[in-house]
C-alpha cells in the first residue's frame, strides 16, 4: 500500500485576461507523501499561492483554465465537479493562509466558525460541534478554550488569531494541510511558536503538509523535502540536506547566499540577485531565469532546459548545472588548499 498522498503531474494554471490567457503556473509537478513536509519557495510573483490555490480550486468559474492532474488519493481534483470538490475542501485538503484577519469572519466568534465546519462535514449535533470547536483550540495551545471560543476574531492577538485560523483548518482532521506563509505576518517569538505548533500537530495527526515560504530558515527548521519555484515552474527539486549542502540551480543558490549569517562579516552587504521577477505578460524565451543568471550562455536564452536527475531525490531545471558544480567545487578546494 502506497503512502503517496498528493501527486502533482505537469500542472498548469492559466487566467483570462484582456490581453490574452496568461499562464501563472507552467508544468508543476511534485508529490506529498503521508506525514511529510514539503516546503515550496521562492520569491513573491512565482507561482507559490497559484499553485497551491489550485490543488483546492479556490478561483471563480470562467477566470481561469487548468492543464495536468492533481491526484489527491487516487482523484485528480481537476475532473471533480463543485459538489465533489465541497466535500474535499476543508475535510480531507484544508487551507492556511498568511492573514487571519481578512480570512476569519469578523461577525461570528471563532468558536461557531470552527463547529460550522464540523457540522458541515462531520453531520454531528451542535452542541458535539461546539465542544470539539474547544478541544481544537485547545490541540493549538489557545489558553481558556471555553471563554475564547466564544471571543470575535478583533478580540485576540495575532498569534491567537493565528492559532485559531489553524484550529478551523484541523476542523476536520485533514489528511493534507497546506500553509500558505501562516507566519509572515508574526514576530520571531510567535513564529517560533507556530513552528513548533506545526510540528508537533505533523506528528500527532500524521497528515502531510505544503509549507509554501519565501524564508529559508522557516524552511530549514521545518520541512524534509523542499520545491523551489521561480516564475511559475519548478526549478529544483531536492531532500532538506541536499538542498542545503549541494544546492544545484542558480537560483536556489542565490537564495541561499542572502540568507544572513550570524557569524558573518557584517560591514558587508548582504548578498542579492540582480533583477526582478519578470512579469507573466513577458516570460523569457529560453530558461525563466536567464535574465537574471551569471551563467546564462545563448542556449539558456533560446531554449527552455529539461528536468535533470542529479540524485534520487534530487531534480534541477538547468542546462549548465553540471559546470557550475564543477566550477564551485574546483573553487572550495582552492580554497581549502590556500
């Protein structure tokens, strides 16, 4: 019996707009096992939250045209009808997103937004509803359940808000949890919290979860398999320990070299890649990142690179990947030898 929980195939996500279709995800694909975490990153504009949003269909009829398959235990949620889909979303896929202000109804407390849920799905009585809505806020570490199930969303502070917005997300016990930066918008203290409050829910409910960031350390300290997407694909693939250690595009490269480091010397400015994320009304020929890659040669820039398999369990979507290999490691024993 397999563990595969989600699998992603070639997925593409296109809008209707006035000037034409523009596709915002182009050819995903990727795999959630049962009680993984997988971490998507990657700068603001490539694709994370379309992606993700996808797997759920959470974009109005008639704006938006899908390609590929999403199979969610065997289903591919793309072919499900709305009422079908009703039933997937928030019971067996629920949804996190970065701000619960805007995502929790300010007119209901959040004890009734929890149980509405469960009543929803579970075909339970309300008053069965209204306690498992306190036990929820009491799994996610919320203080005086009783009394703040009964509080309006304005009444807590970020992190509760926070907590309480995960608590109706785990209404139902979901086999897949996807996080969409929950934790953006908090301080480190608080952040640390809802880290360890994903973790210990990861290993208490085995579900598996998408932890989509742009902040690597969150990624580090969290997930075990990590996706790295820059303007709408997927351009490496790779375990947490591989991507770290021997990250193979230029991109994840460049990324990690802006994260700061505590030893480092700090009368240097911290590391940046040129340009910006182009817009999706002009994509790149070639490879999406050349316009921005150091290495980028005249085939980067005519033609899109394939998907290479470096290892088992890691992929990378570059032509001259093997050369800037090459080239680092003749660089780091220069080094070692100087």
């Amino acid at each position: 019996m397999t563990d595969l929980l989600l699998e992603i195939n070639d997925l593409k996500t296109s809008f209707y707009t006035e000037t034409g279709l523009v596709t915002a995800v182009n050819g995903v694909s990727f795999n959630v096992k049962k009680g993984e975490i997988v971490g998507v990153v990657g700068e603001s504009g490539c694709g994370k939250s379309v992606m993700s949003q996808t797997i759920l269909r959470l974009f109005e009829e008639g704006t938006v045209e899908f390609e590929g398959e999403i199979n969610f235990k065997g289903n591919n949620l793309l072919t499900l009808s709305n009422k079908q889909m009703n039933k997937v979303r928030g019971d067996q896929i629920s949804m996190i997103f970065q701000d619960p202000l805007s995502t929790l109804n300010p007119v209901h407390s959040v004890g009734r937004q929890i149980s509405e849920s469960i009543v929803l799905h579970q075909k339970v009585s309300k008053k069965v509803a209204e306690q498992k809505a306190i036990e929820l806020l009491q799994l996610v570490g919320i203080p005086s359940p009783e009394k703040r199930a009964k509080e309006y969303p304005h009444n807590l502070s970020g992190g509760m808000r926070q907590r309480a917005m995960i608590a109706v997300a785990l209404a139902c016990r979901p086999e897949l949890l996807i996080a969409d930066e929950p934790t953006t918008a908090l301080d480190v203290t608080i952040q640390a919290q809802i880290l360890d409050l994903m973790k210990n829910l990861n290993t208490e409910l085995d579900m598996g979860i998408i932890f989509i960031t742009h902040d690597l350390g969150v990624v580090a300290e969290l997930c075990s398999r990590v996706i790295v997407m820059y303007l709408g694909e997927v351009v490496e693939e790779a375990s947490l320990e591989e991507l770290f250690s021997r990250p193979l595009h230029p991109y994840t490269q460049g990324l990690i070299k802006s994260i700061p480091q505590l030893d480092g010397d700090r009368t240097k400015p911290l590391h940046t890649i040129e340009g910006t994320v182009p817009p999706l009304t002009r994509v790149p020929i070639g490879c999406r990142f050349a316009t921005r890659c150091q290495f980028a040669d005249e085939q980067c820039r005519t033609s899109s690179p394939p998907v290479s398999e470096y290892s088992p369990t890691q992929k990378v979507k570059c032509w001259n990947f093997e050369q800037i290999l090459a080239k680092q490691e003749v660089a780091a024993d220069v080094h070692v030898c100087t």
